[in-house]
DNA sequence: TTCTTCAGGTAATTCTACTACAAATTTTGA
DNA sequence: TCAAAATTTGTAGTAGAATTACCTGAAGAA
C-alpha cells in the first residue's frame, strides 16, 4: 500500500488514524497543502459525501493542489483518502464531542458518552509508550509476587488487576485501605513487584505505600492519567493519558483507560510466561466452568 | 440521509454494520443484485479499492445493477456505499482476525486489545435497548435507596456503580459476598431499588438476594451480558450484548461494557434529578478537592 | 541581474459513477 | 395456453469527478 508512495509522511503502521497523521503532518506540508489539511481537520466527516472540487473550493486551492496533499499524507489518491478516512472516523465519529446538556434526549446522552468513551480509548491508545509497556511487562513476567496499590476510585482498577493476576500463578493482592497498604509494602523483597494506580497521582496513601516498597527493593510499576509525583517515585511509569475530563458527568474514562491498559499487560504477560503456566490458566478455567455447571453458586465468569 | 430512499433495508440506525445489513437483505434483493452481495462479502475489503466497473465484472452483473445493489441496501451511491463499507470494516477487521497469538509483538498486541475493546463498545452501544435504560432511569432517579449486586468479577462492576451514585444523595450499598447480600436484600422495602449485575445472569448468590429484593417490593433492574435467568427474575432487564467472548486473553470486555452502561444510567439519574441535588454534588466535589490540597491524603479523583 | 528550482495553478484528459431507455424476462389474467 | 402487463436487467450515452501534463510565477543562488 505505501510501499509505492515512499513519501516521508507516509503511514508506517496498519492503521493510524488519519486525522493523527495530517496532525503530526502539518509543519511539513507545503502551504497551500496545509491550507487544505486545515478545511480537513475542521470538518472531517463531511469529506466523505464532498467530491474534490468542493473540497478545493472549501480550502480554497486549486484541484491538484488536494490531490497532492492526498499524496502527501500517505494516500493512492482521493478515492483512496476518503477510504483511510472513513475507517479513521468509524470509531471517533464525533471529533467535537459535545457536552451533556440537561436537555438532551435519552438517546443523544447514550450516544454521547459512547462517543466520549469510545474517543477516549483511542487517545489513550495513540499516546501510549510502548517501551514502558514492554519494561512493565517484563517486570511483571519475572515477579515473585504483585500487589496493586490503588485508593478511592483507582481501588477498583486494583481489584480488577488482582481478579486477573493471579491466574497466571503469581500470588497477588489488592489492599484497599491506607493501613494495609503499608503493610503489604513492608513485606515486600526483591524480585516482587508493586503496580500503584492512581489518576491524579497524588494520592498519599499510594505514594507512601509506592515509597516504602520501592525502599523494600521491590520493582515500582505507577500507572496515572498524568505526569505526577507517584511515577517519580516509580521504576517504571505508566502514562495514561486521557481526554480532559471537562465534563462533570462521565468520571469514568480514566478508570476505563487503566483497565484496558491492564488488560494489556495482563494480555502480554500472560503471552510471555512459558507453556505451564498457560496449562495451568486453562486447567483453573476449566475447574471454575465445572464447579459453576454443578451447583451454580460459584464465580461470575 | 435515508430519507431520500424509502427502501426497506435503508439503514435506520446511525451505523449497522454495512456487511451485516447485506447478509440480512440477501432474501430480499433480486436475482442479479445478489450476485453483487456475493461478490461483495465474498472479498469486503477489496471493494475499498476497485471501480464500480471491476465490481460489475467480477459479479457478472452490469454496472447499473451495481448501482442498484447499492441504492437497495441503503446507500446513497457507488461513492457512499464504499465510505460506508470502510466504516463498518474498521470493527469487521478487528472482530474477525484479531486472535491474540503468542508471536504477536508488543505493539500487535496492544493494537488487538484496544481494537477489541472499541469494536465491542460499538457493539454494545448498537444493541442497547432505549426503552429498557429509560425505564431504568426512571426508577433509579426516584429511589430511596439503591443496592448494587455483584459477584466475582461483577462485584468490580457493582463497586464502581456504588461509588458513583451516593453522590446524587441516594444511599448505596454494594455488598459483596453472598450474606451480605442476602442481608441487605431482606431489608430492602418499596421505593428502594436494587441493581444486580452478572456477565452470565445465573450467579446464585445474586439471584436470590434479586428475589428476595423483589418479594420485599423494591424494584429489581437485572444487569447482564446474555438473556438469562437473572433477568426473567427482575422488572427491569437491561441485556448487555458484548462481542463473543472466544478469545482466552481479553475477559475485560463484559466489565467495560456494563460500566459504561452505568455511566450512563448515572449520568442520566443525575441530569433528571432535580437542581438542588445537582447542587449538593458540586459542593461535595469542592469539599473533596479542598481536603485533598489540603492534607494531600484523600480520595483519587 | 539571470539562472535555477519548486510551489501551485490552468487546462486538457481520462475514467468513473450514474441516467435514460430499451430489451429481456417473469408474472398475471383470460 | 397465450398475450398483456409488470418487473428485472442490460446497453448506450453523459455529466462530472479525479487525475495528468504542462505552464506560470515566486524565491533563492550564483
């Protein structure tokens, strides 16, 4: 696909999203080529239905000049630049999500904040640093022993980390208040590891608890939705960054993001251990599945 | 949009799945406008990047009837049939090959996980019935108490929807084990409502606190992934239909989607309350945020 | 200045999507 | 059963969309 267009701003990877690629594009366009980036990013969903003229005329170029740009960015042509786009918008269709307003409908509110979340998860996805992932995962693989250190909302982050941890034969825990934080820290020795979530990465209780076991000479693993204090205290930190949460009403896209990010590397250490280890995941399954066939009192999935 | 074409496949919805739109429509398009179908789900992505004229051949068909074709699904043209195709592959792509294997690299695999969490989001965000979250709405924005049950994995799910609606100035509780349950279920009374959630809907432990919740006149509202006993057993039933669960690795999904979900029965109770609670939260959130730059030692977020 | 280079436009060209109409096929009614 | 009507499908033609070839003018170098 763009093995015939060597262009520098050609796509690399499978499926960047467009609009990200004529963002981080922009300064090396030419000027009236950025002129017609420009009437794209205003409105990119109406690219779809408009033909090149129209576009043109929207940009105020001339015709060849949107067909260069089209190139420019890593496309076979306009045809073809419409395509990358659509797929691009199918998952943030609304680029400018609106905010919640009283007076919507039942139906505008469900869609709205599908849209936000959905909006989110892929800013998350484009801004997220595999190289830490790949650190976080290593450490993770070779771990004695993880605890997830999270406090308040962040807490059911931990939890849903330690439901998934430990099926890959790692003793794992989750302690919930500020107390047993400290005190699982303690505990803690070389060769284990402590994942500490925290959104704001403030939180004291976590950073006290991130401290003491990165003193016990634990690997520190911080995950939080912004630079902060916590992965300064950290070996490795996780940055997740999400949409500004202007919107009173949707809190839960930070909380979101961070699960997704550990189911990342849930996903990736579990891929990473060896055979046995993976035998035994199944075994487990299976004993669940049969326990739950039999008297139908056991664990949720 | 399809105002202008009163066919009966035209799609009714923002965005059914093109590909599925067709499979549906196959009995009902002509002869020859079926081959088309056929060629077109034979090879969906293909379609992206030949001419109506190369469809035409390779269906046997003429390029008026490719036309035609693409007019009786519901497009607007050859032109928006290929955007809408795009559209909808971006998920196709994803729900279809996008088997976690071990030989994935990091950066595949954090591309597959994030894919499979959006599609699946798109997925549920399509099926979710209106009718049955406004109902929900209603009894929750008029509830004297609301009790989250979940079990396992939901018990994550049930924890979140707990930290989110005292903040409306409704009690909540959400009991985590089986007792527990039981207990706050007995003392539940008219007026109070209770939430059960469960990806299977045949957790034991919560049914029977569901049960015994509505013997005691609250109003029961079943949260659950698949039409299931548990929501025979509650008044108001919200199904939550996540993609097929068939890969090992990525069991986040059905926790994702019911969170979300209760975002958005949160964010709804919150608009329909009245003005005074919505004054009440903001306040609470200038207290909180006071306390934390205060002392530096209170709640994430 | 004059030459060179390159961005960007004009105009011509090719091809694509679409329309009008006619042929072919199927259905209906006597 | 056959002819008329209705419907499906193809042929041929066309508007206009995307693309190309080429030219102009501006900016920088010698």
């Amino acid at each position: 696909m763009s093995s015939d267009t060597p262009h520098p701003l050609a796509t690399t990877e499978v499926d960047d999203n467009l609009l990200e690629v004529i963002t981080r594009g922009l300064p090396d366009l030419r000027k009236s080529e950025r002129r017609v980036a420009e009437a794209v990013l205003a409105d990119p969903s109406s690219v779809l239905s408009i033909t090149l003229a129209e576009l043109a005329r929207r940009s105020g170029v001339s015709e060849p000049t949107v067909i260069r740009f089209a190139l420019a960015i890593g496309c076979e042509g306009f045809r073809d630049l419409r395509v990358k786009l659509a797929r691009s918008l199918a998952f943030a269709r609304t680029t400018s999500h609106s905010a919640i307003s009283p007076t919507d409908t039942l139906a505008a509110l469900v869609g709205k904040v599908f849209d936000f979340n959905l909006s989110n998860l892929n800013w998350v996805r484009a801004r997220l640093d595999q190289q830490t992932i790949q650190q976080a995962v290593d450490a993770l693989r070779n771990a004695n022993r993880i605890d997830f250190f999270g406090y308040g909302a962040s807490a059911i982050v931990a939890l849903d980390a330690q439901q998934k941890f430990p099926l890959f034969g790692v003793p794992c825990g989750a302690p919930l208040d500020g107390h047993q934080m400290i005190m699982t820290a303690a505990m803690l020795q070389p060769g284990d590891v402590a994942v500490s979530i925290s959104n704001t990465g403030e939180t004291e209780q976590v950073r006290q608890a991130t401290r003491l076991a990165r003193e016990r000479g634990a690997t520190t693993i911080g995950i939080t939705g912004t630079q902060s204090a916590l992965l300064e205290d950290c070996d490795i930190g996780v940055l997740v960054e999400t949409l500004e949460n202007t919107d009173l009403y949707t809190p839960t896209v930070s909380r979101l993001s961070a699960m997704v990010v550990i189911d990342i590397l849930s996903t990736a250490v579990s891929l990473a251990r060896d055979e046995s280890d993976q035998q035994r995941f199944a075994q487990m399954k299976a004993v669940l599945a049969k326990t739950r066939a039999g008297n139908r009192k056991n664990k949720d999935q």
